[in-house]
C-alpha cells in the first residue's frame, strides 16, 4: 500500500513548515534537535505526526462493540479522548512519537530460538521479555519528561503531555502515521529495521513541528503470527480477540481464567511473545541501548516451582520497580498455578500446590485445585497433615 506524502505544515493552517510565526522559531531545526535529543537519552527513532487517528477511531469502535476487549473496561470509558489527542492538550498539533528498543543488551543472535527452546522445557517459568527488566512505565515517561523540558528550555513555554501506555492514545496508529513502522498482522507496530521488540512513548504537543511520511506494509502474505498463537486470539489479519490472548489472561483479566484455555497457556506466567519470535522481521531486532531492562531475578531462568515459593513480601520486594508488581501476588500465584497445571506429573510439582491449597484467596485455590486435578491428586484435608500423605491420589 501506498500513502500520499504527509501535509506540510502549512497544510494544516500553520504560517510555515519552517518557521513559528509567533517566535520565529525555526521548526525544521527543532525537529532535527528533537531527535538529536532523543538519542542522547536511549530512544532509537523519533516520528512527528498531526492528531488525526480518525479511522483507527472507528476501528477501535468496531472492536470494543464486538466485546473483543474483555473485562477492559477502561477502553470503553476513554474511547472518546483516544480518539482525539487533542483533548488530552488543548490545542494539540503534534504528536511526537518516541521508540525505544527493550531486548536486553547481552541478546544474542539467536535470542529467538532459545525463547523458543525455554518455552519448550515443562518446568520453566516464561516471563514475556518485556517486563523482565525494570519498569518501562517509568522509564520512558522519565526520559520523555526530560526531552519535553529540553524542546521548552529552546523554544519557551509549551503545551504538552507525556505518555508511554499511560493515556488514552493510539499509539500504534499514532507511530504508524509518524513514519516509525506498520502495524502487523498480530496489531503491534513493525519496523524493517527494529522488528517489534520496542516500546512506544509520546508527546502531544501544541507545536506545529513539520510531519513525517507513514511507511508501507511489509508483511505480504506471511501469516506466522496468526499460525502460531497458542490460544488462536488473532482471529484474522489485524483482528484480535483479546478475551484469549496469553498476554490479556496472564496480565488485564482479574478473575478465573477460563478453563478451556489453561491447558493452550502452556508454562507462560506473564505475557506472551510468540508472535514476536516467529515474525521474520525480529530477524533485526536491536538490542537496549539502557541497562534498565536487562534481566533482572534470573527471569529468564527460573523454574515455576522457584516462583511459586514466593511469598508476597518477596514478590513485592523482588518486583519492586518491576511492570509486574501491578498484577499483584494473587495473580502471579494464579498464573502459575495453572503453568504448573500443565507441567509434567512428579512429586515436588504436587508439593508446591499442596503449599497453597489453602491460600486465603479464592481465585488461587480454585487455580491450584484444577492443577491438582490434572495430576490426579486432590486436596488432602489439612487436620491430617501428620498423618496423611501431601496428595491423595484418586481411586484406581
């Protein structure tokens, strides 16, 4: 697909696509700073764009109608302000659109194909790479904050909003329009020479920046994304039922997960990457230009019963900083239960459950109880503790 060159500034009822009438302020410059700028604090490609996400609008409209969001009510409630980022800013023009790459820096070449060989081995407890590291929440509002400061302190008072994942945009279509990639089959932006492996920030701005020129579509007819979800959540190009994706189910929803879909969750405890490993494109995914998201608590190496042992004052202590703290313990237990669930049969898997069969949350032991079924045991009555064994196996 092709797209016509984006209006210039002076299309969109500014004095120049140069310079701010106001001030004088040479706006082409500005733009080159920006990025300049943004470079120095680890963001790997900058893209300015107009507000306008009128047709993504009514997408989202679509989606939201159809009930594919699930129990993310939060969508539904802010549908209106995503579909005008001018009402986050009054007098918004731009949206500068911030990149940010998030594979930890010691990744190999073959980083895909040991994610893979992880997810094959029963026992390991696979944590989307994403929140291994520290907080990108943080990070990036951070750093955004210190590069909106940095444009103020050179061209005076603005009005603007940082945001990463933390207001209601757009912010695939947003980056798609600003010339930072397209949006893949599995609905996360692409880029030739980032893959997906990226995290997204902004800045709606009342500056009348010149705009970048969207990119084509590179996905042809590939469909690897959508043959290789666990869960079959993308139910069609671009279209994904988010009711059951591993990444919704493990992180978003807050009840019980349904019961037809543990088994596919496989030994995924928090989020899901398969559709990113499998994309030809992550062939060039760039490593992390900051520490901040190297691996942290040897999450790319723990076992499930590891994890499971953990406390909630070791799990907030540990995930402190971490995207995953949000979750809670309660989930956290929850999502490994039912990866252990699907774990081979063995005495130290059934012990772990046992330890919290009586866990004071109901969402936890109903999860725990379903695992220990799948291994043929049942709860033992806590009063015979001493005398009985850790699992009652059924009746032959």
């Amino acid at each position: 697909m092709q797209f016509a060159p984006a209006p210039t500034a002076a299309a969109n009822g500014n004095a120049s696509a140069a310079k701010d009438g106001d001030g004088g302020c040479d706006l082409a410059s500005l733009a080159l700073d920006i990025r300049t700028w943004a470079k120095q604090l680890g963001f790997s490609q900058i893209g300015i764009t107009d507000v306008d996400v009128t047709q993504a609008a009514e997408r989202l409209d679509a989606w939201l109608a159809s009930g594919r969001h699930g129990d993310m009510d939060y969508l539904q409630r802010h549908a209106a302000l995503r579909a005008d980022p001018a009402r986050l800013v009054p007098g918004a023009l731009r949206v500068i659109t911030a990149r940010m790459n998030y594979l930890p820096r010691d990744s190999t070449a073959d980083w895909a194909r040991r994610e893979f060989d992880r997810i094959a081995i029963p026992n390991a407890a696979v944590v989307s790479i994403y929140a291994r590291g520290r907080d990108y929440h943080r990070i990036l509002r951070q750093r955004l904050q210190t590069l909106a400061s940095r444009i103020e302190l050179n061209v005076g008072r603005t009005g603007y909003r940082v945001a990463t994942d933390s207001a209601p945009l757009l912010e695939v279509e947003l980056a798609r329009k600003a010339g930072l990639g397209w949006r893949g089959k599995h609905t996360l932006l692409l880029s030739q020479d980032a893959g997906s492996m990226f995290f997204l920030g902004e800045i709606v701005t009342d500056l009348p920046l010149p705009v970048d020129a969207p990119t084509s579509d590179h996905c042809g007819s590939c469909a690897r994304c959508i043959d290789i979800c666990p869960t079959r959540a993308i139910a069609a190009p671009y279209q994904l039922d988010a009711r059951r994706c591993i990444s919704y189910l493990t992180i978003e929803h807050r009840g019980s997960i349904p019961i037809e879909l543990r088994p596919l969750i496989g030994n995924r405890i928090y989020g899901c990457d398969d559709c990113q490993l499998v994309c030809p494109w992550n062939k060039f995914a760039q490593t992390a230009a900051l520490p901040d998201f190297d691996v942290r608590n040897d999450l790319d190496s723990a076992t499930l019963i590891e994890l499971f042992a953990w406390d909630e004052t070791e799990f907030d202590e540990r995930h402190q900083g971490s995207a995953i703290r949000r979750i809670g313990h309660e989930r956290w237990l929850r999502n490994i239960a039912v990866a252990l669930g699907n774990a081979p049969t063995s005495p130290d898997v059934i012990d772990a459950l046992q330890e919290r069969a009586d866990h004071r949350s109901e969402i936890v032991r109903e999860h725990v109880s379903w695992a220990l079924r799948k291994h043929g045991a049942t709860i033992a009555p806590t009063e015979s503790t001493e005398t009985m064994p850790l699992y009652c196996a059924p009746r032959q």
